[in-house]
C-alpha cells in the first residue's frame, strides 16, 4: 500500500511528488485517470493524499469531502495546490476538508517536511 496518494495530472508536479517521496523514504502511487479518488483511497489506505484542485479533471473536491465524510478514510491528511489566482477552487478545498491548501510553488516547497514524518 502506497503512504501517499498522487491525485496530479501535470506530469511535472506528479513526478516532483514521487520523487520526493522516494528520497524520503515514503512509498506512492498515483491514481489512475478516470476512477475516482475515493475507490483509490480506500484501496491503497495512503497518509497522505495530494491533489491538483486546480484541475477539474481530477475530481479533487468532491473526494475531500468523501473522504472526510467516511470514518475509515477521515484521518488520510489532504493537501491540495493550485494556482494562486485561482481564488474560489482554494476556498472550496477548504471548505471541503482540505488539511493544507497551497499555491503550486509552496507545494513544492513544503514536499519535503510533509513526507519527513511518515514511514511506509
């Protein structure tokens, strides 16, 4: 079972997480394009989930709320990144249950202290 869940179509953030987590230690996997997040948790169990909520594609929100909705899943950490000027979809990550939402740069930033407490 995967430690952290990648929810990122933009290969270049996605391997910035698998790299990172790799360096740590830390084991990951991405979800497949087209499942929904939530099968992908229950199935791997992560940490942490890592989302783009930028992306409507990725179906992020809704899996937030999902996900802290079911009492097997609510202590999965949640961290999504978008663009900063993308105002209403980081407020929505909040509302939704998001445990930390970022601008893509500290995303990046914070990878290596977000995977530096886990093991797996």
């Amino acid at each position: 079972m995967a430690t952290v869940l990648v929810a990122i179509r933009d290969l270049m953030f996605s391997s910035r997480v698998h790299e990172c987590a790799k360096s740590a230690g830390v084991t990951s996997a991405s979800a497949r394009r087209g499942e929904p997040i939530i099968d992908w948790a229950r199935k791997e169990k992560p940490a942490i989930l890592c989302a783009d909520i930028g992306d409507p594609a990725v179906g992020a929100i809704e899996a937030a709320r999902a996900i802290k909705a079911d009492p097997e899943l609510s202590g999965i950490y949640l961290v999504g990144f978008a663009n900063h000027t993308l105002e209403t979809a980081l407020a929505d990550a909040r509302a939704a249950g998001f445990d930390e939402v970022l601008s893509k740069g500290a995303f990046t930033t914070r990878l290596p202290q977000l995977f530096s407490g886990i093991k797996g």
